[in-house]
DNA sequence: CTGAAAGCGCTTACAG
DNA sequence: CTGAAAGCGCTTACAG
C-alpha cells in the first residue's frame, strides 16, 4: 500500500509520536526536528490516511450539501460558494441532489450526516411536520427557508418586491399582475405577502395566478391568462415563468417593456441574456453559500443553534419594463 | 458520544465480531440472531462510524468529481447525473470547482484523491506536459477530454458537426462560419476538424472566428464579425456563443433564422427558451455522467485504465436555422 | 522536546 | 454459527 506515518518515523529514525506532532502540530516539535520530518515525508510522497485521522480526532472536514435539484440555475452560484468558502476553510463538500423528491429528502440527509460534520441543506423541501426531524441532526443551516429552531441563512424578498411594486409605480403602472410559485414554497409565501403590502400601501390593484412550477412551459401558459386581464405589468415568482412569459408574448406579437412589463426573481445568467433583457430581483445565492458556510463552521465548533442571517435582495433594471401603456 | 458496536453487542449478549458480521454481512449469521441484532441495533439508534468502517475495509465509499465551473450550464446535468448514478451504487460524491484555474486542478486532484476511492474528472484544463500527474492519481475517469493512457468518457462531435453542415447544407447556405471555443479547449479542436472535414466535403465555404470564450459576450462581439462576412450561417462552438449572437443580431434588426442561421452546441436549457429558440447539436451530459461513474466502479473493482467510451451527438433543429437568404 | 502506550470503532482471518 | 484477538493508521494524554 502506501507510505504510513510508522515508514516515515523508521526513515527519519523518530517515534511516530514525533511524526504525527511533525506533521499536524508543527509548535509541539523543536524545528530543526520538524524540518527533517517534512523533507522526509515529502520525499517519500506520504500522505496521512484520513480514514485514521478521522477516526481518532473524532471529525471528517467533511460537510455536507443536500440541495432539490442541481440543474435548477438557482442552485449552481450556491453550491460554487459553497464550495469555494469550505475550501478555504480546509473543508471538503459532500453533495446530494434530492431531484425534487421532498420524500427522500430526510433519508438523504441522516446519509450525509453520517459521513461528515454537519450539514447544509438549500431550499428544504421536507414538510412541516417533520422539519424537527432535520433539525436534530445537528449540526444543520438551512438556506432560504427559516426553520423553527434551526439556524438559517434567508434571503428577504420584502425589500426585492417593494422595489418592483415601486419601480413599476412609477412607470405608472396601476394594475399589476402576481404569478405565484408552488404552493408550499416558503419563499412563494414570503414574496406573495411581500407584494400584497407593497400594493396596498401605494393602491395598485393585484391580479394574483398560480400557484406554478419553476418552469419556463408555466410562463407560457400564464402569459395567456395575464394577457386576458387588465394587468399592464407582471411580477413572476423566479425567472423561469418570467422568461416563459416573455417567449409567449413574443410569440403573439406582444412587445414586452412596451405593451406588457415583466419582472422575474433570481437575477440568474439567462435574465440578462433573454431578448428582452430581464428586470429581475437579484437574490444573493453566492453570499448565501458563503453565509451558510459560516455559520455552520461556528455550529460545529460549538455555538447554539437558532440564529438566522438575514440577507437582502433588490431590483435589477433592465429591458422588459417600461412605461405603462396609457 | 454516540452508540458504538460495542454497545450493541453488550445489549444483545452476544460478541462485537457477530453484531459486525449481522450488520455487514448478514450471510455468515444465524437468521435468527441477526434478527434480534437488527432489532436492538435500531432500537439503540446505532449508526457505524464511517470513519472506522473505511479504516479496517480500506475503502471510502466516496467518489471525487472535479469540474472546472459548477456554474457553467453544461456541468450541472453532468453532476446531477454522476449524484444520482453513485447513490445508485452506495457511493457519496466528493465535489470541487476548480473555477477555471487549470493551475489549480491537479493540487485539487490531489487532495480529493486522498479522500475518496477514485477520482471523475470533467473537461480537465491540465496542460498536457502534466496530464501524466493526473492520470498516475489512479482510478481516474476523464469526462469530455481523451487522455493518454487514462480512462475516458468522451463526447464525439463530429457526427452533430456533420449533421449540422448537412442541415445547413440543405437550407442553401453555401458560406458559413465557425466561432471557435477556448484555443487549448479539447473539445473545440474537435469540433474544428470535425466542421472542416463536413464542409470540404460538401464544398461549402467555411470562416473562421475566434478564439472565443464560452460567453454570451463573446458571441455579441462575434456577431458584428460574422454580418460583416459573406456567411449566410454561423455554427458557434457552444450555446452560449451563439444566444450572444443571436442577442446582438436581434438588437441590430437582423432576423436570425431568416436574415442570418445559428446554430450552437450543447442544448442546455437555455437554447429552448431563447428567442428564437435555439437549434443546436446535443451532447449527452447526463448520460456522460452516468458512464464515468460505471467506468470508475469498475476500475475501482480493478479493471484496467485506458478504456475510451465514445458518445455520440445529434442535430436538434428549432427556430433559429431557416433556408439562405437569396 | 521526545517516546511508549493506549485508544479511536470497526472488520476479518483464525479457531473452535 | 460464534468468539477472542489482532490490526487498520493515526492522535493524544502521560511520563520522562
């Protein structure tokens, strides 16, 4: 097999006590010692067995990443931030895909647990109910849901929304329309309320539909239904309805930021690439990732579950708004 | 801390050897005894520690996946399917970006190596004076890049390439240009040749743009290049590229489909929702996955390196491909 | 600063 | 079919 420690200690000529100090608490040894050891090491291509490294210093450096469905674009920019905070941190990410399966979710995640020091998991999808029983493998962060008694990394619609609800205000628009998302997404829940407030309070009629897949095919079909209305202006619950939405207008020769305004949610790469480009919310995945990285970091090393960062979202500008149509 | 075996054992009366041999291989144990073992083991809520677990068995259970940038559209159905094809098998996936640092992908190679029980590598950057480094981190399974001596799962253009000249070919166009990818990009030397080799034959003219990055900003300013060519019909080497293309010919007032012809490569989700929506070669991503996880199963249960699994590609036409303009 | 010894929690020939 | 024992490769108090 490969190098152990013990060939190294023989090579050296020092007890594998010394070594392992050597190698993994370079203060304990006298440096000259220290030096020796590492030339050594190096030479002989020695790479400590982690299976044993873990076995006695009781952790992994594992962490593990539950999120519903990689190829949804929501998901990549947090998994890469993700992964590139744990990196830093000398940790390594474990992944699962759930594929949207909210059953399996829970399975999934005692799997992980077991194979790593604590666990993210993006967008839960796992019902009410049994959301305590994710909450007991600590440690555990939540991204973009808030979980009783869990730690969580949020992203707040509210301040996103409002600015739509006043940026298409002040393009006059006075009838708008609301795709809602699933029905049981929390963050449907979250920028549903968010708007029905900011509508109130500047006396703009709501039009609300839904609720629909994260899918572009659900944008067409609402499209339809928009049209049908007196709405002059819509807000979808991500991109992905919006983008359908702008296709199906395209299609039935309707000029989207002229005679219909849209704004999707998520500021993913395909809103500033669809014709017309997308006014969207921007919500913050990488930072999210980031944040999420973090706070279970602290977790593990020993703080009390329960905090929720609390991140802000806001407008990005782009072409599928404009003026009302008077 | 947890339960251990021993607990188990003590609980049920019987030896750690038995509770071990009931838990893992239920062959060599009393029906009955297992039962019982089964039963208290469950009722303790006991869980082996993966970490003593892969010590003694000299196996992780984890596999290593490397991709260049998880935001890149062409990896996560790859990754999606590599998840899904390991959980299959009992296996965990281990993931890095290496964030388009080609620099930085055999130290990452490295590291994971010494985590898991083999490595899946997708569209490695390596250089090829060090590819030797990444290969010897054996087993290792290359996606999307043939490597000397290693195993490979490998995605054949030329037939989607061929297709896409002969679709061409019979709209009319007689000129057509070819937006190249990365200059060290495996794959766009592929698709080069491949393009050369079907427009020779059929006499058509070709152009030659690029290098290019795969960016949407790059096919805008490709754009420009081509219109101001005499081709009638661009094939850009990848989705990306050519939504840039289209964007920019769009906001000039150049029809795409029928002024001018674009074709792309990968059909990521994008190129359905695009306006118009996008013809373009598929390539088999998930499937991809799936075969270089079979392929690094079996080199892992020792079968030797330096298979190539070829996949192939086809033309999937939509709307933005139309007969030449006369 | 260094070494001998015990131990982390499992698995696996080897006996019986 | 079951048990005692050794061992996987490290780390870490405990002595010196």
């Amino acid at each position: 097999m490969a190098v152990r420690l013990a060939d190294v200690a023989a090579a050296v000529g020092l007890s594998g006590s010394t070594v392992s100090r050597a190698l993994s608490d370079p203060d304990k040894v006298n440096p000259a010692t220290r030096e020796r050891v590492l030339k050594i090491a190096q030479e002989m291509g020695y790479v400590p067995n982690q299976s044993a490294r873990s076995l006695t210093a009781g952790r992994t450096d594992l962490i593990g990443l539950l999120v519903p469905d990689i190829a949804n674009p929501f998901f990549p920019p947090i998994i890469k931030a993700v992964q590139a905070r744990a990196n830093d941190k000398g940790k390594t990410i474990l992944i699962a895909d759930i594929d949207e399966r909210p059953g399996d979710e829970l399975q999934r995640a005692r799997l992980m647990r077991k194979r790593s020091d604590g666990l993210l998991i993006a967008s839960p999808r796992t019902p009410q109910d049994q959301l305590a029983e994710l909450v007991a493998l600590q440690p555990v962060v939540f991204i973009n849901r808030e979980v009783p008694g869990g730690t969580s990394v949020i992203i707040d619609s509210a301040d996103g929304m409002d600015q739509a609800v006043d940026h298409l205000a002040a393009l006059g628009h006075r009838s708008i329309a609301y795709l809602n998302g699933p029905r049981r997404s929390w963050s449907n829940t979250q920028r549903q309320k968010a708007i029905k407030h900011a509508c109130r309070r500047r006396s703009i009629t709501l039009h609300e539909f839904g609720p629909f897949e994260p899918q572009v095919q659900s944008g067409v079909h609402a499209a339809d239904l928009v049209h049908a209305s007196e709405a002059t202006a819509v807000i979808a619950y991500d991109d992905l309805i919006a983008l359908g939405v702008i296709a199906r207008l395209t299609e039935r020769g309707i000029r989207t930021g002229e005679d219909v305004s849209v704004i999707g949610v998520d500021d993913s790469p395909m809103s500033a690439m669809a014709y017309p480009t997308l006014t969207t919310v921007h919500v913050p995945g990488a930072e999210a990732g980031s944040a999420a990285v973090d706070a279970l970091l602290a977790l593990i090393d020993g703080a009390e579950p329960g905090e929720v960062v609390n991140l802000e979202t806001r407008l990005v500008v782009r072409s599928s708004t404009g003026p009302a149509p008077s």
